[in-house]
C-alpha cells in the first residue's frame, strides 16, 4: 500500500495543484490521505527601521491522513512545513503530531502541535495580515505551536452535548515561554501542562472559551490564563479574548549600596475584531476592523531586558498597541487578495517600540511607532 500511495501522491499533487483543487490522493479501505498548500506573497510597507518590514512571502504545504483501525478508533496524523521566501529565508515544521482517535471517548495524539491556549487565543487570529499578538508564544504559556506536547481532546464532552469541548495537555519540556529570561531567544524549553473548555452555547453562533496554563520550573514559574467569546452567525464575525500571564523572579529591586531582589511580572492584553462578509458577483469581500493592546506591567525601580534597561516607579508600558483596518477579497475558494492598514499607536517610550525595532537592543535604531500597510496575494488548495 505505501509503495502504491507514493506512486500516486506526487503526480496528482503537480496535477490538482494547477488546477486550483482539493487533494485527495487516497480515499480506499478505511484509509484516507490528503494534501493541502499555500503561497502568500505579501509584502510589508513600513519605516525600513521596524522589524518585519518588506517582503513576507511563504510558501507552505502539509499532509493529514486517517485509518479505520476498528469501528471506534480511527489513527491519524497531520504534517506541514513552511519556507519562507522573502527576506527572511527560514524553514520551519509546523505541525508534525499523530494520534488515536476514539469517538465519544475523545482523542490522544502527541508530537509538534499547537499549545492548549491557541484554541482561545485564535478567536481574534482572523486579521487579512497581522495579528495573533495573544498567540505570542514568548509572552504566554502554550499559547502558539510548541514541541514534543502530548494532547486529549474531547469535542462532545463524552457524547452527552456537541456544545461542550475540552482539551488537556502536557509539554515534554517543549514550551519556551517567556521572553523576559530569553528562553526563547536561547533556544531552552521547559516542561508545562495545561486544560482549555469551550462552550457553543446553543444555536446562537456564540461560542465562550477559558484556558490555564504553566510551567512546572518552581524556580521560574510562569502561568497563563486565557478567556474569549467569539460570534460566528451569517456574514457577521465578532469576538474578543483577554489574557494574563505572571512571571516569577523577572525583574529586580536595586538600591545605591548595589543590593538586588528580584521580584515578579505581569503581561496583560485583550483583542477585539469585527468582520463582515459581503458576497459579490465575483467573489466575496470580508472587511475587517480590529483593536490590540498588551502591557508589561513590573512595580520596579529597575527593569532590564537584554542589557537595555528602564528607570521609573509601577514600569507599565505598552507591549502592543494599535488599530488595524483591513479586507480579505476572496476571488474564489483558491485565490485571495489582502490589505491591511495597522495604525500604530506606541509612543517612542513604550516598551514595545523598543522590541519592534529591527535592532532590538536599541542602539542607534529608532523606536518602532511607525503604521505599517501590508498587501498580499494568496493561492491555496
């Protein structure tokens, strides 16, 4: 049966990826596999200062498939990989997980899957370009893809109510929260675990979700909570989520004899978004309108983050701040065209214009408080 797979699965990718259509490339006996893509090319327009000006075009392409092992549990597993094409020319596997699933009894996988939070934090990742500020995984805890995590899901609350879904999570040292101890930056993982629970209540479209997460380092604990609500009727999307994350022992207390103590930090944010779809005689337009904002809060006398340090009592400074105005044309299911506009709205002062320049430890760059417009083209299959 492999051997047969490959044979087919190359050709008929080449083939249904010119002709603008989904890929099925078994579908016998139980087993099922499927082939998916996209290539933006997209390009942000900004102060050649900022981070993440220019070209930001990616391409990605993945796989899921399934097997009927018995009447009840089906296996399955997900692989997709990214490259980016622009000025950033990385490569990245994004998912890579594979599991059982065993019906009203929920479903186990493990493997490079998203953090239990981005359930939650994904409510307001809608945006045609930017956003998934709340998904950053260098502030919160499982809240973005993460590595080497084990995850239980059940979607209808063991076959008693659709409405009902929760989820429950453990990360083998693979979540690198935290950017205030540079974990990310250097590479370090720690172990966490965390639990989400959504509620569609009832047939109104609007759907309530909350979600916990933490490390397990008691030297260096971190903990995320996580709330949304999102409506998704007709033409009409709203939603809307609020996080908090507490680090331990991130910021320091400093007196003139040179004595220090450290002491603990907070990130708070919310996001709202608003979309509506308008169906054309081509086609179909979803504008979008969107606010963000994120503080760092420490009540310090003395804040360092990577050798830049800042001065001043109750330091309570904008993280992320702006408006974004933006569209989505979808030409047809395979073709899309996108703008957005983010009305940046950090002072020079604020700890994020600080972490959005290009030369993060700020010497000589300029703070980054400059609007960006990005614009793109999408094709998907």
């Amino acid at each position: 049966m492999k051997r047969n797979l490959l044979a087919i699965a190359i050709p008929a990718l080449l083939v249904a990826a010119g002709a603008n259509a989904s890929i099925e490339v078994w579908n016998k006996d139980g087993n099922k596999v499927d082939f998916y893509g996209r290539v933006k090319a997209a390009n942000n327009i900004t102060d050649r200062g900022q981070k993440d000006e220019g070209d930001d075009t990616s391409a990605r392409l993945g796989m899921s498939g399934q097997t009927q092992i018995t009447d009840s549990v089906t296996g399955y597993g997900r692989w997709e990989y990214e490259a980016k094409a622009g000025k950033n020319s990385s490569n990245e596997v994004r998912y890579a997980f594979a599991g059982l699933n065993f019906g009203d009894l929920g479903s186990f996988d493990y493997g490079r899957n998203d953090g239990v939070l981005k359930a939650i934090t994904a409510y307001t990742d809608v945006l045609p370009q930017f956003g998934g500020d709340a998904a950053n995984n260098d502030w919160n805890v499982l809240s973005a893809r993460t590595k080497a995590v084990a995850t239980y899901r059940n979607n209808n609350f063991f076959g008693l109510t659709d409405d009902i879904s929760f989820a429950l999570q453990y990360a083998d040292n693979g979540d690198n929260s935290n950017d205030f101890k540079e974990d990310a930056v250097r590479g370090e993982s720690r172990e966490a675990y965390g639990a989400n629970v959504q509620w569609n209540i009832f047939d109104t479209g609007l759907t309530a979700g909350a979600g916990y997460a933490q490390t397990s380092n008691s030297d260096n604990r971190q903990s995320t909570w996580a709330g949304g609500l999102k409506y998704d009727n007709y033409n009409l999307y709203l939603a809307a989520n609020y996080f908090q994350s507490k680090f331990k022992d991130v910021v320091e207390y400093s007196w003139s004899n040179g004595y220090t103590k450290n002491a603990d930090g907070k990130v708070r944010g919310f996001e709202l978004v608003a979309q509506y779809g308008i169906d054309l005689e081509v086609g179909r337009i979803t504008p979008s309108l969107a606010y963000v904002q994120h503080k760092v809060k420490a009540d310090s006398v003395h804040f360092t983050d990577n050798n830049v340090h800042y001065r001043g009592y109750g330091f309570n400074s904008p993280v992320a701040k702006y408006v974004s105005l933006g569209a989505t044309y979808d030409l047809n299911k395979n073709f899309s065209t996108i703008v957005e506009y983010k009305f940046n709205l950090l002072d020079r002062d604020d700890y994020g214009a600080y972490k959005n320049t290009k030369n993060s430890r700020g010497h000589g760059s300029k703070p980054g408080t400059k609007d960006v417009l990005g614009v793109g083209l999408i094709y998907q299959f």
